[in-house]
C-alpha cells in the first residue's frame, strides 16, 4: 500500500449542519474532506471546515487536530476553556465532554482513532 498525502481541501467533500440537538449558538456549516480510512474504519483522517456556531460535543474517539485557520474555542463540562489557532496541535481524548464554538471560520487537519469494542 503506498504513502498518501495529505492536502488541505482537496478532492470530494460531504457538507452538512448540526442535529439541532447538538447546537448551542447559529447553525454554522460543516465541510469534511476525508482523506484516508484504513481497511476496518476505525482509523482516518482529513480536513474539516466550520463557520461561526457552538455546538456540543461528546468524544468516543482520539482525535489529533492542527489548526488550519480561524479560531475556536474548546470548553469542557467543568467551564476549562482552551483557544486554539492556526498553527495549534492538539488532542482530544475519547471520553470528553463539552462545547466547540467557532469563533472565526476554523479548518483543522484531523486524524482520528476510533477503538469500537474491547476484543473479548
């Protein structure tokens, strides 16, 4: 299998909004270019893309993220607030809780780990 790179928004994408459900602030719209997903779907990776909005989020996958552009704001449940910007790396741990609000159009690469089920 060869080595794929990686290329800020480039190729196909999905657009979509928010469930209702999940929003906190405007209805902003999302774009995803995914980029690579490995052979059992649990692991991938891409460009994301929001406009301005907060809405909930709940973790049940590692994500590593670097800001493209824009600047978001990340809360957890317990009022913790990180700013992050273009050029920002970072991690989000499966289990967390909290907000994301877009506070100028944000692009991030994304890649992301998603464990499922502990084998038995």
């Amino acid at each position: 299998m060869p080595i794929r790179l990686l290329a800020d928004n480039a190729g196909d994408y999905d657009e979509y909004f928010l469930a209702p459900e999940k929003r906190l602030a405007g209805n902003p719209k999302q774009q995803v270019w995914l980029q690579y997903t490995d052979p059992s779907g649990r692991f991938f990776a891409g460009v994301w893309a929001s406009g301005p909005g907060k809405w909930k989020i709940a973790y049940t996958e590692e994500e590593y993220c670097e800001i493209l552009a824009g600047e978001s704001v990340i809360s957890d449940d317990a009022g913790n607030k990180v700013t992050v910007r273009a050029g920002d790396r970072f991690v989000v741990p499966r289990g967390f809780t909290g907000t994301w609000e877009v506070l100028v159009a944000t692009r991030k690469y994304f890649v992301i780990f998603e464990p499922g089920a502990d084998p038995a």
